[in-house]
C-alpha cells in the first residue's frame, strides 16, 4: 500500500539522493518535493480518465441554460476530468451528448449524471495502486530537478521513468474497466428511437 513516505523514497532515488529521510525532512530536497505534491497530482488526475479514482454524481442543474443547450447543471465536486455522461445511472448504458464548458456541464436531459475523476482521491495516497504512486513518484523527481542540462544521466533516468511508469499505470487502469462504450449503430438507433442527444423519451 503506498504512502507518502514510499512515494517520497522512490522519487529520491531517481533523482540520485539518499533515501533514508522522512516527509517531515527539513532536507532542501524533500521540502520541494512534498511542496509539489498536490500540484504534481492534480496535473495526473487531469491527465487521464483514471478508473481508480472514479466517482459517479447526479447533477444539479442551474438556470439560465447555455443557448444551444436545454439543460446546464454544476459540475461534481473536485471533478478532475469528466469521463462519462449518461441520463441514467448506468455505467454500461449508452453515452449521451454533452459539452463540458467553464466548470458547467451542458446536456439535453433533464436528468443527467456524470462519471468523473475524483480529486478527493488525491488525499488518499493509501488507496492509489502502485503504478499510479510510481508515476507520481517520477513526475515529483522530474519537477524539482533543475533543467540545465538535457544529457544529464538524471534527467534521462527521470524521462524514461515517466514514460514507463505512464505506460504501467495506464494499462493496469485500463485492465480494471476493460468494457468498450460505443453507441449503437445507424439500425439500431433508428428501431430504438435514438436522436442526437440520446434516446426518446
């Protein structure tokens, strides 16, 4: 189970420094580290749409509407990334049409709920799988270590790290929701009653 401490270790030997200190360390290197924390993380959680980090809210609509749009409600709470916008509370049902505007969400429905990723987790640190606490671990190394010298066996050790680290936490995020969503075909939407939008009443 990961914590800030082992995200800590992990970043410091990337970077080439001693890792038997603790986040309370009033090592120059650790300050900077734990003080780019939340943004390092804020950044991952709006990088992709983590199911790891996944809540579901139904919406709370306001008034006026945004012309072009019956229907305009709040986005969730600490909503990182939307990732699924549906008129039912549903995960496997069908998407429906939405745009995503200066913190609104827009739809045609009166009813609509949306899948997000969740910044609360970022607090969390305990239920984040490993490979999202490694990338986080190398985007914190990648952050404080000065850019002067792009040949640097650091900043090469760094890079690569990020590139596989990301590949590792999207894969394993991928594997634990492994069901396509797609809408229904030209047939399909017509025998049911599709509309652009989503489906009729």
């Amino acid at each position: 189970m990961p914590t800030q401490a082992t995200v800590l270790k992990n970043a410091l030997r990337l970077l080439g420094e001693p890792s038997s200190v603790g986040i309370d360390s009033d090592k120059k290197i650790v300050r900077e580290i734990m003080g780019a924390w939340e943004d390092v993380a804020g950044r991952l959680f709006e990088s992709h749409p983590w199911n790891a980090f996944k809540s579901v809210a139904q919406l709370t609509q306001v008034t006026p509407a945004v012309l072009g749009w019956e229907y305009t409600f709040n986005q969730p709470a600490n909503c990182k990334r939307v990732i699924f916008v549906s008129d039912v509370l549903n995960e496997d049902g069908y998407p429906i049409e939405y745009t995503w505007h200066a913190g609104k969400i827009l739809s045609n429905h009166e009813t609509t709920y949306c899948w997000f990723v969740d910044g609360a987790y970022i607090e969390q640190v305990g239920g984040w799988p490993s490979t999202f606490a490694d990338l986080h671990a190398a985007h914190l190394a990648s952050e404080v270590y000065p850019v002067n010298d792009e040949s640097d066996n650091t900043r090469s050790r760094i890079d690569t790290a990020i590139v596989d680290r990301g590949n590792a936490a999207r894969a394993f995020d991928g594997s634990t929701d492994p069901i396509v969503r797609s809408k229904p075909g030209e047939y399909l939407r017509s025998r049911r009653g599709w509309r652009p939008g989503g489906w009729r009443g």
